[in-house]
C-alpha cells in the first residue's frame, strides 16, 4: 500500500465520530478501514468539552487504525454548523505569461483576489468555491488551464465561519495528536457524493438529518448556493420516546434503533418488546404500533420545519425536489413521512462502498472523494498532501502552519 494513495475523513457528529480511511488507486477510491466511537462532548453539533472530544477522537482513529494496521497522523475534517455562512465575489487578474497561456499561478492569483471581502473581526475565510471563470470576458468556464487570454476573471462562493467555532474544531484534532490537512464543509463534500450532476443543475435540496442537528444544503444550476442548519434532529426522537415510555435515554435510543418506525401505517402490531420504566424495576411490554405513534409525530414536525427553513431561503420549488441522508433517515417508514410532508419527490441517498453502505457515512466517504477529486490534477497533489505516515514523529519545519494551510485549502484544489 502506498501512502500516497490514502486520504482519511475525520466526521465529528453529535452521537458519533467518524474516521474513515480511502485507498486511491487510479482514480478509483476504495474505503479500507473505518472507525466509529461514541461522540462525548458534542451538543447540537458544537464542541461543548474538548477532552471528552479528544477521547472520542482518539477511539474512533485507534479503531480505523487497528482495522488497517497503519498509524494515521493527517486527516480532513469536516465542518458545518450554523455559523457557516456564504456570500458571492469576483476576482480579476492579467495573465502573467508572456505568450498569454493561462496556468496555475494565474488561477491561484484570480482566486486570492476573489478572498479580498470586508469580513467582520470574528468571522474567517473556511474556502473558495469557483463557480465559473471568465477569459476575456467569455462565461461559463470551468477549467481555464491552458486557454489563451487576457485577463481572467473568476465568480467564486466564499465560505465563511466563525472563528471560535474553527479554532475550537483545530484545537481538538491537534490534542488528539492529529495534523488538519484541511477543513472541508460537510454540506459540498456530501453534496458532490450523494446528487447527480444534473440534479445539482436543476436545483436539489441536501438535507442530512444527524442526532442533534439537521443540515440543508442547496444546489442549484451545478453550484452550491444556500446552506442553514436547524437545531433539531434524531436525539430529539429519543427524548420523545424516553419520555412516552417513561424510560431512560440511553434505553430509549436503543429501543428506537432496534425497534423504530416512522410510519403508523408500516408499523407491525405484533412485534412487540418489554421496557424498564424509570424509578421501577417494573418492565412493560409495548408494540410498535404504540413506538410509532411516539416517532410519527416528531418526524412529522422535523420535516414541516426543514420545509420552512427551504422556503425561507427562497427555494421552495426546486426540479430536483429533496435528497435526504444522516444517520436518523435510517428509521423505516421515514421516506413515505418526508414525501408527504414535502409534497414532492424526495429519495435516501447511501454511498456506494462496501463497508459503508449507510446514509450515516455519506459525510465521511464524501470528504474522502472530494479530497480525491479535487487533488488528482494538481503537482501538489496526494503526494505531499499525505494522509497516513508511518510515525507521528515528522519535522514540521518545512511545512506551513495550519491556519495558512485552512485559509488556503480551496484554492489548492482548483
């Protein structure tokens, strides 16, 4: 195995951490190790503990690297949240070479002048996204490389955080003894894994549906263009369930993975199990049925309010209708819930890996093929931007420092 052919996703959610490990061979991506660990010190998608992060960062690496057999020092993690944020710009440059060829320095420099925005002290550029580049005024560019030209021009998305939530997120892989190759935004890394082309051209709702927080993404004629995140998810099911079953939380979670069903209607009325109700060593049997008629309702609510969120940033009819993944669209019955709910078409995507075949990895495998995709033309690409080494021990004193290596990731991968 080569080390220049593995990239390793880092997923840190509300109920798991993630860590994913992709063997690229030939353009094609292989997922040969993946590790999970129950996620301490997440609430709603934020850092509210760093040391109960770490351990839980620590777990899942350790897992994917005993599975492996390989000791894992870089990795690209993924962000999201409510504090991201993205806005339009426009960069122009003059072609530097003499015979007027457009290479790499000129795209590197048209994207640097499209990061030149007023931004608030507390805010921090996460990446730029081009959406299409102009040669002498000619639209509708996708790769400029090698054209002939004048002046270039690019039209760019520029991502947005806020700095405490980047730090914070920095500052716990670096205590778990890991280096950040970069930060990718989970809603453009699951996007470019989970739609089509085309339905990323007529305009597509991502929504992924995580324990504690709900992200939607929207793409529309071939680019990301609205993201927003809604505090609600699967715990929110849980609690509901621990509450009507009169049951703990922990209980409850696992009554819901075991036994859940979104839908009334597909539920079975004879499958039926015993609960230990809180404060008794009582047990009580129920069915399904009644389980629910206790997830019904709050996946009815869950999906009335992405609706709303949809419309409130203008989307409301898009061709492409919704595409849902995350880990809680893994409850039966809960597609027939959507389609209703959101009177149009709606699907489940699940990434096509085997070991990995669940919507709950979609986040983790699509940073894996973003890195891929957007790494394999560039000089320096995979192979300085390793993944895996053999030790933890290396000299850093060639390498730039994080923060320059995050202000810039985007750009390295035009």
């Amino acid at each position: 195995m080569s080390n220049n052919d593995i990239i390793v996703s880092l997923d840190i959610g509300t109920s798991k951490v993630r860590a994913i490990i992709g063997e690229v061979v030939n353009g094609t991506i292989n997922i040969i190790g993946v590790g999970s660990a129950e996620s301490e010190g997440i609430r709603k998608g934020a850092i509210v503990d760093i040391d109960q992060t770490v351990h839980s960062i620590r777990s899942a690496i350790d897992h994917a690297e005993r599975m492996v057999g390989i000791q894992i020092s870089e990795v690209y993690v993924g962000i999201s949240g409510n504090h991201i944020s993205l806005q339009s710009s426009h960069g122009v440059v003059a072609v530097s070479n003499e015979d007027r060829e457009i290479g790499e320095e000129d795209i590197d420099r048209v994207i640097q002048a499209a990061r030149v925005i007023a931004l608030p002290p507390e805010r921090e550029i996460v990446g730029v996204v081009p959406k299409q580049y102009l040669v002498d005024g000619q639209e509708g560019i996708n790769d400029p490389r090698g054209m002939i030209g004048v002046r270039l021009e690019v039209e760019a998305t520029i991502i947005t955080g806020a700095k405490t939530g980047i730090h914070n997120l920095m500052r716990v892989v670096e205590k778990s003894e890991l280096k950040v190759a970069g930060l990718i935004l989970m809603s453009l890394a699951s996007g470019n894994l989970a739609l089509s082309k085309d339905e990323k051209a007529v305009g597509t709702v991502l929504v992924d549906i995580g324990a504690g927080a709900t992200t939607i993404a929207v793409f529309d004629e071939g680019n990301l263009v609205a993201t927003s995140t809604i505090q609600i998810g699967g715990e929110f099911i849980s609690n509901d369930i621990s509450i009507g079953l009169h049951t703990q939380l922990e209980i409850a979670e696992k009554i819901k993975l075991k036994y859940g069903c979104a839908s009334v209607e597909d539920s079975a009325p004879d499958q039926v199990f015993k609960v230990t109700r809180m404060g008794s060593n009582v047990e009580k049997e129920f069915s399904q049925v009644d389980l629910a008629n206790i997830i019904e309702p709050r996946v009815e609510e869950i999906f009335q309010l992405i609706r709303a969120e949809v419309h409130r940033l203008g989307f409301g009819n898009l061709a492409g209708g919704y595409v849902l993944t995350g880990g809680t669209v893994c409850i039966p019955g809960i597609l027939a819930i959507a389609q209703s709910e959101l009177a149009t078409s709606v699907r489940i995507a699940v990434p096509d890996f085997i070991g990995v075949r669940d919507p709950s990895y979609t986040s983790g495998v699509g940073i894996i093929q973003f890195v891929s995709k957007y790494m394999k033309n560039r000089n320096s690409g995979i192979t300085k931007k390793l993944a895996v080494k053999t030790t933890k021990k290396s000299s850093d004193s060639q390498k730039p420092g994080w923060v320059d290596r995050v202000k810039n990731f985007f750009s390295e991968f035009i």
